[in-house]
C-alpha cells in the first residue's frame, strides 16, 4: 500500500478497494497481526450522544500513552467521535438501552486500530452520497463517513456495516 492513498472496504467482495480508482484494483485486507496486537482498551457504552464526551476522552488518553500514531490525535479524534456519532444515531436510533462497543488496538509496526461497533441493520457505504457534490456540500448532516475516509490511513466496514474499522499508521 502506498502512503498517502485512503481506501474503503467493499462489503460485497469483502477486499479494501482504493477510492477513486477502478474497482478492479485490489489490494490486500488489513495487515495487522493479531499475535502482535496489544488491546490496551475496550469500552462499551450507551446509545445516548452524553456517553460520547468520556469515551473519545478515554481513547485519547488511551491514543496518547500508547504512541502508535504520534502527530495524528487531532485525526483519530475527529474520526472516533463521527463513528460514535454515527453509532449512536444510526445503530442505536438514539436508544439508551442499546449499546455501542469501542475497542483500541496497537501494533507497533501497523499503528493503531479503532474498532466501533453498534447493534444496527447496518448499511452499504458505497450507497452513501459524498457531501461535497451539487447541494449536499450545503447540507448540515451527512459528512461523517467522509471525514473518517479522509482522516484516516484505511477504513473498512464489517458485518453489514455494523462494525467500523479505521486504521491510522504510525
């Protein structure tokens, strides 16, 4: 993978696919190693936007210790609290009583992964308008998956997209 793409997973073919490109030109899943991978937090918070503030504070801090992705907090904090956001909106429809887990892994070679995971119907990201086109770019919603896309080095969509993957590099 080359330094300075984004990529997004293609939930039908279960393989990341680089934006803007054919979709004929796969590239290879995510390569962390698992054995290497450190869980050094795993939350699981309410479906209710007051429980957003703590976590993303919590995986800041949780970001910060493990120096898996120095000079990019600004980057993970944004994307983690648009995934939140959308956990919580679309995931749990503002439901208290659901839930939303958040889990952080390092690998020191690979970086950091972010995993958040809702208990929705998921979607198709590909179905997701870009909001930087025609009127959408005048819309006060809707630039969630857009940020995260931008802000982080790989994105993917897992179980339907119920679960997001976003990956910064070190």
């Amino acid at each position: 993978m080359s330094v300075g793409r984004r990529y997004y997973l293609n939930p039908e073919q279960s393989r990341l696919r680089i934006k803007g490109e054919t979709m004929s030109d796969e590239i290879r899943r995510c390569e962390f190693d698992r054995d290497d991978m450190v869980v050094r937090f795993e939350v699981t918070i309410p479906g209710s936007v007051d429980a957003i503030p703590p976590v993303v504070e919590q995986v800041m801090g949780v970001v910060g210790e493990m120096g898996c992705a120095d000079g990019s907090e600004f980057e993970i904090e944004v994307a983690v609290n648009e995934a939140l956001a959308n956990a919580v909106e679309h995931g749990c429809e503002h439901d208290p009583s659901k839930e939303v887990s958040v889990t952080v892994e390092c690998d020191p070679k690979h970086g950091m992964l972010i995993i958040v995971r809702d208990p929705g119907t998921g979607f198709a990201p590909a179905d997701i308008p870009s909001p930087i086109v025609g009127e959408r770019i005048y819309a006060d919603h809707g630039r969630g998956i857009f940020l995260i896309n931008e802000l982080m080095d790989e994105v993917r969509y897992e179980k339907n997209g119920t679960e997001i993957w976003m990956i910064k590099k070190p």
